[in-house]
C-alpha cells in the first residue's frame, strides 16, 4: 500500500511518519522546497516531541520519501492550511489547490481524504467540484471522506495514536475504506459518519474550548472587580460533576481556536451569535492585558517603563507563534509608549524585533515581567536570582508562577482575574 500526503506541516508530516513507521509507503508532497529539502536531510522545520526520532526512522528506512509533487498512490491525504481571510471569512484555496494537484495522480478506486478543519460542505463544494475533473464517478470508482486530525501540539503522537477519530464519507464505502486505512495506526475508536457532519464535528469541538474561555475570560473581569480570585473560583466550581469551565488569559492563539469559530459565524450569520461574540471577547483580551500592565505601572508611578515579555508562543511549552496573543500584546504596550524586550526558550531564532535569547538581558532594568505563556521554564525560575531589574514587580496572565515564592522575593505580584 501507498499513500500520497500533501502538506508536510504540524499535521501532515507526524501523519506521514507515522504511516511509514507502520510499514506503509509514503510519499509526501509541499508546495515549500525548502520544506522538501529540510525533510529529506532529516531536519525539522517544525518542533515536536518524538517526531525527530520518528522522522529518522521514517526517512532512513525508505518507506517515507518528499517532493514538491505529488504521486500515484493507493491514497491521498490532504493537509494543508484552512485560514481565515482578513475578513474573518474562511480562506480554502490551499484546500482548492492541494486538490486540484492531485487530480491528474488520482486512479480508479483510489481513496482522497482530507484532514485539514474546515467549514460544514468544504468537501462537497470544494473538493468534489475538483475531484470529478478526474472523470471517475465520485462514491463509486474514487472514494472522498473527511477524517479531521484532533491532536494538540505538544501531544501529537499520544494523541494520534490514541484519541478517537471521527471519519465522514462521501458515502459510506468512502467511510469504511478510511476508517480502514487509519486502523494502521489508530487505537483509539473510529468512529462513521458523512462528511459533512464530521466537519462540522471537528469545528464544533474547537468552537466549544473558545466559547467555554471566552465565559471564562469574562468572569475573570468581574472576579477583578469583586476582589476575588478567579482562577480559584473556576477551581471549585469544576469540582461539580457536570461543570468544566476552561481558564482565562491573555488572549486565544493558535491556528485553530482562534479560526475554526470563524468559519460557524460565516456560514450561521445572527444565528452564531454567541460564538461571535466569545471570539471577540478572547480578541479583546491582548487590549485589556496590555491596559492592565499600564495600570499596575500607573499604581506603583513608574513613567516610561521597560515592559519583559516572558513568552511569544501562543501557548506553554511549544515553538508555535502563530495567531499568539503575545505579538498583539506587546503591539498594543508599544502603542502605549512602553519599552518592550521579549524572552521565549521555545523560540530558538530571534522571530520578534523585541525578543532576546537571554533571560538576563530580557530582566535588565525592566519594571515589570509580564507572563503571557505558561511554559514550564517559567514555572521554576528561582525570583531571588533576578538581580538586575530596575523594579520588581511581576504580573502573571496564566496562574503559572506561586505567587508565595515570588512575594518572598519581594515582588510585588499581580495575577489576570483577582
Ligand atoms: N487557552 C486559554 N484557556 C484555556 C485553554 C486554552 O486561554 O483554558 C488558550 C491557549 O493559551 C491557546 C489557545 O487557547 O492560546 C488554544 O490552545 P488549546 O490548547 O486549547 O488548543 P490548540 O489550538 O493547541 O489545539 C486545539 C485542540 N482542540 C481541542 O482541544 C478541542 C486540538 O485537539 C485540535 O486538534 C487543534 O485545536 C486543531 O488542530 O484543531
């Protein structure tokens, strides 16, 4: 058996791998050269735990190959990027594209399945229209499904391996051929339906987290107001059977939560009105994280302030920056007329024109450290070893330092939500 992947980013390349490290021949297509290059020398373009051993293995056993252009295959897999246009509309020409690339490999009773999020009827408006271009009847000579990846960054290989998946066929042969296929690998249960439902599925599932941090965010505004803290209160009520509200913070990042939402408020217009909303409560949080940091300066009278931003990955413990709440953060400080010098031990290359790769210069003469991601590196820093800031005070937006410890070093310490 062999499959054809198109996309070789944070999902398709684990997805890749994982299917040569199971005995299937794999070839994976990217519109990046350098991608190409980085992947057939072995070098990661992205970070991930495990996937550098994985990606040896895959690569010096030859059961996975890379090329910008696609081959004939068994399958097809297609996971490319689902953005949103700047108008918060769903951006789906890469899907459009990627399909429209593997058309002239594509043969009598082959399988094409897409993994990337989508809006409700992607694969019926978009995809299909492509697809017939191969002059086989749809259902019955090729076979189109939509199996939406799940796994969260930092997790991706225990979560591909054993989470559920959701598997939505054009038909139910397309269904069955799919779910068939990720049995290579999957233990978890997969689980059959249409296409469209599991779409809508996957989208639900992302909406669901941001509107849940969305409530969540707006009770940490009214907890600042009550004097009461927030993130304890959240604590206590999850411990109700039936209760699970998610946490606050600075803002929503990453090239899911913040997007898929989107995609419900285009297709549902006043009839999202709640998901609209919740994403532009989580979209007002950078503001009110950086009108925060001024008032904190205002209380203590520090004028023209040097604000360290300690993380710019969108969440802890990833080298992920995209759609972070951080770049937005440190804009609206800038605009503020603040200093900013940013620190991230996951972000190996300097990727923002704040950021410093040492700790200590990011320290140096700053008023305040500003906590914008819950990396674990964060969690241990020792306070009593930061000598050199001009004032020592701290203002946590993730609950991730003990604020004992940094009070017994004499920080002045404030957290988002109390
Ligand atoms: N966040 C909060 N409060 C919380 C939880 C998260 O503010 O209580 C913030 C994070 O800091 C981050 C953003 O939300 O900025 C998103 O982080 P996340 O960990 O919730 O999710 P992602 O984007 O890394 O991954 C999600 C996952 N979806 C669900 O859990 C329903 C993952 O399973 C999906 O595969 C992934 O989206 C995807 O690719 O769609």
């Amino acid at each position: 058996k062999k499959i054809c992947v198109v996309g070789l980013g944070y999902i398709g390349l684990p997805t890749a791998v994982t299917f040569a490290n199971h005995g299937i021949k794999v070839h994976g297509v990217d519109v990046s050269q350098a991608a190409v290059e980085s992947i057939q020398n072995k070098k990661l373009h992205i970070e991930e735990p495990g996937l550098q051993e994985r990606l040896d293995k895959a690569v010096d056993s030859g059961f996975l190959t890379a090329a910008t252009t696609p081959e004939e295959a068994d399958a097809f897999i297609i996971a490319v990027p689902s953005p949103i246009n700047p108008d918060k509309t769903a951006n789906l020409e890469y899907v459009r594209q990627a399909t429209a690339s593997i058309v002239p490999y594509v043969k009598k009773g082959n399988l094409v399945i897409l993994e990337s999020t989508v809006p409700p009827k992607t694969v019926e408006r978009i995809m299909l229209p492509e697809l017939v271009k191969t002059g086989l009847e749809i259902g019955t000579e090729i076979y189109v499904s939509h199996s939406p990846e799940r796994v969260i960054p930092g997790k991706i290989f225990e979560e591909l391996i054993n989470n559920d998946r959701i598997v939505g066929g054009v038909n139910k042969e397309s269904a069955e051929l799919t779910k068939e296929l990720y049995e290579t690998f999957v233990q978890g249960t997969i689980h059959i339906t249409d296409a469209t439902t599991a779409e809508l599925v996957k989208v639900m599932e992302n909406t669901y987290r941001d509107v849940n941090i969305a409530f969540a965010n707006e009770l940490a505004k009214l907890a600042e107001k009550l004097d009461v803290n927030i993130w304890e209160a959240i604590k206590f009520a999850n411990f109700h059977p039936r209760v699970n509200v998610h946490f606050p913070g600075p803002g929503v990042g990453g090239h899911c939560i913040a997007v898929d939402p989107w995609f419900l408020v285009e297709l549902g217009g006043d009839t999202a009105a709640i998901i609209n909303m919740s994403r532009h409560t989580n979209d007002s949080m950078p503001h009110f994280t950086a009108q925060k940091t001024q008032a904190i300066l205002n209380q203590n009278k520090i004028a023209g302030a040097k604000v360290a931003v300690l993380g710019l990955a969108f969440k802890g413990n990833v080298d992920d920056m995209r759609e972070s709440p951080s770049t937005e953060v440190i804009e609206q400080l800038q605009e503020l007329g603040l200093e900013v010098i940013s620190f991230d031990p996951h972000i190996k290359e300097n990727k923002h024109a704040t950021q410093t790769q040492s700790f200590e210069e990011a320290t140096k003469d700053a008023d305040i450290l500003l906590v914008l991601t819950d990396h674990n590196e964060f969690k241990t820093y020792a306070p009593t070893t930061i000598q050199n800031m001009r004032n020592k005070i701290v203002f946590d937006t993730k609950n991730c330092l003990s604020r004992e410890t940094w009070q017994n070093a004499d920080f002045q310490y404030h957290l988002l939500g109390d």
